[in-house]
C-alpha cells in the first residue's frame, strides 16, 4: 500500500508541475491589440480621384479621426497594431496611414498609404503622379511621435 501511495504522490506532483510549467508559458505569450482605423484597398478602391468630393469619401470610408493641421485640405486615417509581452511595454509592430488630399473644390486630388518603416514615412502606393508628397510633414510627425508618448509626460 505504501508502494501505491508513492507513485500516485509523485504522479500527481509531476502532473501539478506540468500544470504550473504550462500556465507559466501560456502567461509568456504574446498579445496584440489594435487601435485607430484605415479604409482597407477594397474600400479606397471606389474613390475616383477628381470625382468623389468630402461627402461621398465620408459615405464610402467614414469621417477619419484626423485632419490637416493648417487647413482641411486632407484627411488622415490612422490604425496602429501593438505588441505586449508579459511585463514588457506595448510596442508598436506596425501603422498604417492613409492620406486623402483635397483640391480648393473639394474633390479628392490624391490618396495616398504610408507604413511604418525604420521610422520613416513610405509611400506604399499613390493614385496620382505628383512630383511630390503634400503633407509629409504632417505625416512624418504622426509617424515620428505616435505612440512615443508616456503618461508620466502629461503629467509634468
């Protein structure tokens, strides 16, 4: 009976170490989180640069979050993808921006999608041939510092 009674003891101590061993790397796993928004290529897709006005780009994609910061010549989707690691901090893996340009009409003049990329704005694909980016500035601020801010710094 004693016999018995030690391999069930060490049974159910290999099983509860199992247990343990299996919760803690279950607890190691990544997680990831999104935020914002970006029309996705189908939805950009039905946009005609010099057609489509504000009205019917807010029918087709919805209002974005943010817009030009002098005037309200474009408007900026943002959506950002984050990862989090047991008790390491959010990190941001990857952010999408994509920029539609307004000529003084009101119709769409270009639309453009930029990526985070070693930090710097991309163009990943334009609709127009420009010989170059408007708004970049804008652009490279919010791909520069979104994100890079902490709470203890509005608290100061």
């Amino acid at each position: 009976m004693y016999l018995a009674y030690g391999r069930a003891y060490r049974r159910g101590r290999a099983l509860a170490l199992a247990a343990i061993a299996a919760v803690g790397l279950a607890a190691c796993a990544s997680t990831y989180s999104t935020s914002g928004y970006v029309p996705t290529e189908a939805d950009l897709a039905e946009l005609s640069v010099g057609v489509d006005d504000r009205f019917s780009v807010e029918e087709t994609v919805g209002r974005p979050a943010t817009q030009g910061v002098i005037s309200e010549d474009a408007w900026y989707y943002v959506g950002s993808r984050w990862e989090s690691y047991a008790y390491r901090e959010k990190r941001e893996i990857e952010r999408q921006v994509v920029a539609i340009s307004f000529n003084e009409s009101g119709t769409v003049r270009n639309i453009e999608r930029f990526s985070l990329a070693d930090g710097e704005v991309i163009a990943l694909n334009r609709r127009v041939t420009d010989s170059n980016i408007e708004g970049v500035s804008f652009l490279a601020q919010i791909l520069g510092n979104f994100g890079n801010l902490t709470a203890d710094q509005f608290l100061n």
